[in-house]
C-alpha cells in the first residue's frame, strides 16, 4: 500500500501474476512444459482499492490465438473498490519458443470463441520526454532471467506520484511489452506528463523495451 492506505499497481500485478500461476499450474498448463510471457495489459481502475482490506479476485481465459491468449481478473474489494483487468499472453513450448495452443480445451469454453490480438498499439513518448535512470537490482529478475511484469509498474507508481492522474480517483493503465528488459540493461525512463495523461518509455539505448499510460477516467 501506499501513504493513503491504496493498493498500488505493481502490488496488484504481483497478485494478478500470482493467481494466474496458480491457474496455469491447476490445469497442467504450467511451467516448464509451458511458459506465459505477457504481450500487454489494460487495467481499469473504476474505484481504487483505498479502504479495502479484503480483496476478491475471479479470473478466466478471456480470448485465444494460435501462439497466445487472453486472461482476464476482476477485482472486488470488501469497501467498494473494483479493478478490471485484460491481458494477452504469449504461449512458449520448454524451449522458450512460441508454441500452438494445442489441446486448449480447458480454457475454450470461457472464450465464446473470442479471438487475442498481440497487436501492439501505445506510441512511444515524444522526443521531449523527460528522462531519468531507473537502476535495476537481481531482485527484479524472474525465473526467467528477465525484470518481473510487477517491476514496470513500480516505475510506473514512481513517476505518477509527480505528475498524471490521481490514483485515488478512477483511471486506466496500460503497458506493453515489445523486448524483455534483463538486469544488465542500463534503463531510462522517459516520462511525458499533459493533459491528465502519463506516458512512460522504458528505454534502453536508443530503442523503447516497453511503453506504459495512464489516464484519469470521468466519474459516471
């Protein structure tokens, strides 16, 4: 949690990634026959978890492709608050290749027949963005030897605290996922904040890792 008792972002990735191991492992589509990398996420924040204390989670595969699929979460909290989560994960075979979803049948029902896209749409920030180091440390590395999903969104909550929308109030957060970031990589934020909007490049060098955004909502 953060100073005004909020769940943060990279907290609730921590627990969506947890459950969807879980999942994964349950239903014999777990590692190390089978690896998940996430392509993207859209989280929709419609009433930040600030007073909850306990929170209830539901998760099903939401959509399918040949080499990736879909997983959606909701979030319930005992206080009112409320999260919506989609995401779309590539399947690796234990060679860390992409690998057919062969024998799906388990999660094909929830899909109604949906169809994922990997389709990549966040723009890199502008060329005036603001810039700023971002040290990496062995404890952000997964299994895999690449910097944990919950670890962009740290900086994502870093960077928020300065400019862009309120997290008590309702936004969306984006983040998608174009190469893995390793350990040794010499990581730049850039940071681009207008317009209740936070734009975020993970660069390295002079190509963008990853991109995130976050946007106020309008109350209904």
């Amino acid at each position: 949690m953060d100073g005004d008792g909020r769940v943060r972002l990279d907290a609730v990735a921590r627990f969506l990634q947890d459950a969807a191991i879980d999942d994964v492992h349950e239903t014999g589509w777990g590692w190390p026959d089978h690896l998940w990398v996430l392509r993207r996420i859209h989280v929709h924040v419609g009433r930040p978890l600030l007073e909850d204390r306990t929170v209830t989670m539901r998760t099903w595969c939401s959509s399918t492709a040949a080499v990736a699929a879909g997983r959606r979460w909701s979030l319930a909290g005992d206080r009112g608050g409320s999260v919506e989560v989609d995401s779309v994960w590539i399947h690796l075979g234990p060679d860390a290749r992409p690998a057919r979803l062969e024998g799906f049948v388990v999660y094909a029902e929830s899909t109604e027949g949906r169809r994922a896209s990997t389709r990549l749409e966040l723009p890199d920030p502008p060329e005036t963005a603001r810039r700023v180091p971002w040290p990496l440390r062995a404890s952000d590395v997964d299994l895999f030897g690449h910097v944990n999903n919950a670890v962009y969104w740290q900086a994502v909550e870093e960077l928020q605290r300065e400019a862009a929308p309120d997290p008590r109030l309702p936004y969306r957060a984006f983040l998608e996922h174009r190469d893995p970031l390793d350990v040794e990589d010499a990581l730049e934020l850039a940071a681009f904040a207008a317009g209740g909007r936070l734009d975020v490049g993970f660069a390295v060098g002079g190509s963008f890792k990853a991109v995130a955004r976050i946007e106020s909502v309008e109350r209904r």
